[in-house]
C-alpha cells in the first residue's frame, strides 16, 4: 500500500494553509485557508530577529483583520469561500486592514449602504416593493423621500426607477431602502427622470467604473453629453440627447469589460471623428 | 486494459476556457472546461471529458416559492436533461446524489431562505456522465459567486472481470465492466463526499478504487485552478 501512503503524504501538503501576504493579488480558490500576518511569524521557520520580551509570555498581540467579501473567519485562519483575487488595502488607524477577495459575479446581493438602482413592482397601503435583483424585493416607505410628509405624498407610479441606499440590508431581514440620506437630503437619490435606458452589467464592471481613478467615465463625457447613474446591483441608467447616442453609450458601456483599453481607445476616436 | 489515446493539450482561445495537460500515470481522458458561456444563468460551465459533455447553468441566490423556502438555510435544487426524451427515475435518482454533494459544499446558511438552482444539460454521454455533471455543476457555482466551503469533483473507476481498475470508463468499457463506482471528493483534504456503485466488487477493490480517485482528483483539481487562473488573468 505504498500508493496510498504517498498519496496521503501529497494530501496532506497540498492543504497546508499558506500566509496570506504571500498571495496577494493570485487568484484563490474556496477551500483554502490563509494564515494571518502574526499568525506567519509565529509558525514561520526559524523566526529570527529581535522580538520585544512580552511580560505574559503565552499570549500572542491580536491585530485586528477585517474580514471582507469572499471570506469567512475558520478558527484563527481566514477561509476563502469564493474564486476570485486576493487583495488588501492597508489601514488608515490602527489594526490590520481589509482583506477580501475580487471575484466575477452576476448576482447582487443586499449590501447596507451600497446605493442601488430598482424598479417599483408594487404599491401596497404606505410600502413601495421595489426589485432591486437580489432574492427579495426591497422595501421603500414613501417618507423617505426628501420634502415627503404625509400629506404631501411623492409621485411614484409602478414601473418607475428609484436610485437609493439600503439601509437594512442582511440575511435575515428583506432589505430596506430609502432615497434620503442621514440629514434628510435627497443628494441625488430619488426617482429617476423620464426616457433614458436600463441595462445590466456585471458587479465587477460597476466597481471598476466607480474606482476613484478610471478613465472609462471621463473618456465617454468627453464624446457626448450625457447623464448616467450607476447602482451597485449591476444596473446603469443613462440619457444622451438622442436614442442613438443612448445606444451607443450603453453597448460601449457593456463592451468595456472584456475590452483592453487600447482598443477602447480605438473605439473612442472612431466615434469621436464621425 | 484498453490503452487510452493520450491527445495533446489544446488551449481554446475563448474566454475561460482550458484543457489539461495529461500526466504520466493517469488515465484521465482529456478534459475540457468553459465559463460563463451563456448570458442569462448567473453562472454557467461546460465540462468536457473525453467525449462526454455536460453543460451546466446556476442560478442564485434566487426568489423561493414560500412552500419550499427553509428558514435558516438556501434551498438547493439540481435539474438533470438527459439528451433525447423526458428525464425519468434515473435522472431523479442522479439529481439527488448531485443535489446531496452540492449541499455539503456551498454554505447555505449565509442565504437563508433564497433558491439557488442548478441545471444540468447532458450534451453527450460516452461514459463517466455522473462524474461528468459533478465537475460541471461544481465550476458553475464557482462562475456564480456562490460561497462555497471547497471544491468538489467527480471520478468514475470501472472494475472488468479480471479485477483490473479503469479510471474514466468510456461507455464500452462500463458496459463490459462487472462493477463501476463514482465517487465525489473535495480540495480540501480529499475527503469522501459521495459514492455510487453499481456492481460487484470486493472490500480490497473498493479501498484501491478509493485510493485511485483521490489520485486523479489531483489532476482534476489542478485542471480547475488553471482554468480559473486563466480566466481571471483576462481582466
């Protein structure tokens, strides 16, 4: 049986967790599991180097790791449960920073605070049902919209779209949202206009086309004069002067993601000159 | 013992796609996998072994109808096609054994009352179909986003009549073969998820063939992590 003896010994390496420093920016896969900084130094081979003597020896210092998405605390190790990139972002303050994990999705689910766009389904006594993609329709009173009282209800037929945030948003509840902030302003949340078109991208595209630095969005306000809304359930609203240049936006907005930026570029001077 | 045709790796030029390089002492036959082939499942895998092809699409975490909600976990559904004719006891029967590995995987708990539901399409059968539609079901919720606590895969052993173990038995060599096992194990510690038999076959047999498969689920595993590899390396 020494098959089965050396196939165990190769088992058993395989799944030996690894620090999660050194897998930054690879590409993980659920089941593995990632030791924390401190963790590594500790279990690490022959960790030389002057350590500061602790007055209770056994007790290891606690850095403080948030856990994002794609991850779940497994112990003292962190669990990968989705496939996507490893990423890190150091802290502000003290503690150890945000680990998560970049992953391609299709499906939104509720996230408190995340600004979203949805369509009204249903009206029912005070209560708008608003689908927003995920598996339940969220909830939208109608005094959460700014200069709402109860008698001075505002106009929101069924069909309409709603950009707005969550405000309950986890697994155990159905989601609820409002279009008014924290100080009772509108800030540029509430019902969306008239024409204008819907579509549906990927998550990932959204948070690309958020990130603080991307060119994509000044790139496209340069072509056209445009009004656009991004939610973060993978939906894009967005209104040119005519219904073809709405078109045009909208199929370079869904071609985006799989395109490198040259041909973007290509792409942008083609339409620039006609 | 049948000598498999040993073809070179091919790397397919769309997106997500791979094939596996084979090594010296598996019998795999050549295996193939897509992501993200169709548009409107939120996540979606074609698995290819050999001749066989199962095309597989997941849905989730999705709206559940109140009779079938659970209050603390997902409700897990796994819809099985055969190719020609309306799906019978068989499909059922295989449904239930994939439906089962899927649940011990994907952590429901983090989407309590939702649906999240997979649909098998058998494309081609040429043996090994069970094990077939467990590696596509399994690269589809990873193209969906599902959380899931490991990987899985599938293998199939096919024992003959003279005790000789064939991995990936085509249809000939189980319909010769006088007992075929499928068994499902997972990345992390290559443990037993499920197991179907059909035949006859000793304690000793059944210990090799175990010992066999988590063999091959090496190969197979590695096939995933350069196919997911390859598919983020686009973006």
């Amino acid at each position: 049986m020494a098959e089965a003896a050396s196939v165990a010994a190769e088992c058993l390496a395989g799944c030996r967790a690894r620090g999660a420093r050194s897998v930054l920016g690879q590409v993980v896969l659920p089941g593995e599991e990632l030791l924390l900084p401190e963790q590594e130094d500790a279990e690490g081979p022959g960790g030389a180097g002057e350590r500061p003597l602790s007055l209770n020896a056994g007790a290891r210092s606690r850095v403080r790791v948030i856990c994002g998405p794609g991850l779940r605390r497994c112990g003292d190790r962190l669990l990968v449960t989705k496939c996507g990139r490893l990423r890190h972002k150091e802290p502000g303050g003290g503690g150890g920073g945000v680990y998560w994990v970049d992953s391609q999705q299709k499906r939104y689910v509720p996230v408190k605070g995340d600004h979203v766009i949805g369509i009204v389904t249903a009206k029912s006594g005070d209560i708008f049902k608003v689908d927003v993609g995920g598996s339940e329709p969220a909830s939208l009173s109608y005094l959460s919209f700014e200069g709402a009282t109860k008698r001075n209800r505002p106009n929101v037929q069924v069909g309409d779209l709603i950009y707005g945030q969550f405000v309950v948003a986890n697994k155990d509840m159905e989601p609820e949202m409002v279009c008014i902030d924290s100080c009772g302003r509108a800030n540029g949340m509430g019902v969306i206009g008239q024409d204008g078109l819907l579509f549906k991208v990927t998550l990932g595209l959204i948070r690309k086309l958020l990130a603080p630095d991307c060119e994509i969005i000044q790139e496209v306000g340069k072509l056209y004069p445009l009004e656009i809304v991004f939610g973060m359930n993978g939906r894009i609203w967005v209104k040119a002067k005519t219904i073809q240049q709405t078109l045009i936006l909208a199929n370079i907005l869904e071609a985006c993601e799989h395109m490198t930026s040259d041909q973007r570029k290509q792409i942008f001077s083609r339409l620039a000159e006609s | 013992m049948e000598e498999e045709m040993h073809t070179d790796a091919k790397i397919r030029a769309e997106t997500g796609a791979g094939s596996s390089p084979r090594g010296p002492g598996c019998s795999l036959r050549h295996f193939a996998c897509e992501q993200n082939l169709l548009s409107r499942p939120d996540g979606s895998a074609s698995f290819l072994q050999g001749d066989t092809s199962v095309l597989a699409g997941v849905y989730g975490p999705a709206e559940v109808k109140v009779s079938k909600e659970i209050f603390n976990k997902a409700t897990l559904e796994v819809i099985l096609r055969p190719k020609i004719g309306l799906p019978g006891v068989a499909e059922k029967s295989r449904e239930r054994l994939i439906r089962n590995t899927c649940e011990a995987v994907v952590l429901g708990t983090l989407h309590p009352r939702t649906s999240i539901t997979v649909v098998l399409q058998v494309v081609s059968d040429a043996g090994s179909l069970l094990a077939c539609c467990l590696n596509a079901a399994c690269m589809a919720l990873v193209d969906a986003g599902v959380p899931m606590r490991a990987l899985f895969c599938g293998v199939t052993c096919a024992l003959d009549s003279d005790g000789t173990l064939v991995l990936d038995p085509t249809s000939k060599q189980e319909k010769e073969a006088r007992a075929v096992l499928t068994f499902a194990v997972d990345n992390v510690e290559r443990k037993l998820l499920m197991s179907s038999t059909k035949g006859l076959f000793s304690d000793a047999e059944l210990q090799q063939c175990l010992a066999a498969t988590q063999a091959a689920s090496q190969h197979v595993f590695r096939f995933y992590r350069e196919s997911l590899q390859r598919r983020y390396s686009k973006s």
